[in-house]
C-alpha cells in the first residue's frame, strides 16, 4: 500500500507540500523494509525521501540504519553522525554511532592482525 501511494505522488518537480509527503512516504516504507530485514530496498527508499527532503532526519537515521545492517560502517557512521549534528539528543542514532564506530574498530583490529601474519 505504501509503495502505491509513493508512486501516487507523481513525478519529480513536486510542489513541496507534495515532495514533504511523498518523503514521508519513502522514509515510511524504508522503516518498513528495515523491519522485513530488506536493507539494501530500505536504503534506496531512504535515499528518496533525503532527494525530496534533505533535511528529513528519520529518513537519514533509516539510511543509516541500513548501511549498518549492509556492514557500510564508514556510510552508517555518517549518516548517525549528521543526525546528531541536527539534534543533538537523538539517543537512538548516538547508541547507534557508538555500536557502528566500534563494529568498525572489531573490523579494524581483525584486517590488522591478518596484515600482521603476512608480514
């Protein structure tokens, strides 16, 4: 239902009362694509809302949350992190930017110590 009623709003240039609801529409699908486990369908979906609406913050938490979910730390930690710039007491993207950063660092120490074998 959801997807119908993005596809609903019509065609880019969007009048903004428009282009507001139909990223709506995108970040809501994205949540539920997240939800399904679809990360890389919820990253897209997410990436539509921020074309219509770059400062929709739900929408970026979401992109976000899909890159994690898609091991793009370096591209989740970015997006956590602009959440944060905009709103400082998002509690859900600083616990979010706090695991993905040391998710990153685990990576790090495990590529670091199979170089060290090589070498």
């Amino acid at each position: 239902a959801l997807r119908l009623a993005v596809l609903a709003g019509g065609a880019p240039p969007l009048d903004p009362a428009r282009a507001g609801r139909k990223a709506e529409l995108h970040a809501g699908l994205a949540l539920c694509q997240l939800r399904l486990g679809l990360p890389a369908a919820a990253a897209a979906n997410a990436g539509k809302a921020l074309a219509l609406r770059p400062g929709h913050l739900e929408a970026r938490y979401r992109r976000g949350l899909a890159a994690a979910a898609m091991r793009d730390l370096e591209g989740a930690a970015a997006d956590m992190a602009e959440v944060l710039r905009a709103e400082p007491g998002h509690a859900r993207a600083r616990r979010e930017l706090r695991r993905v950063r040391g998710a990153a660092r685990q990576r790090d120490a495990r590529l670091a110590r199979r170089l060290g074998r090589l070498f």
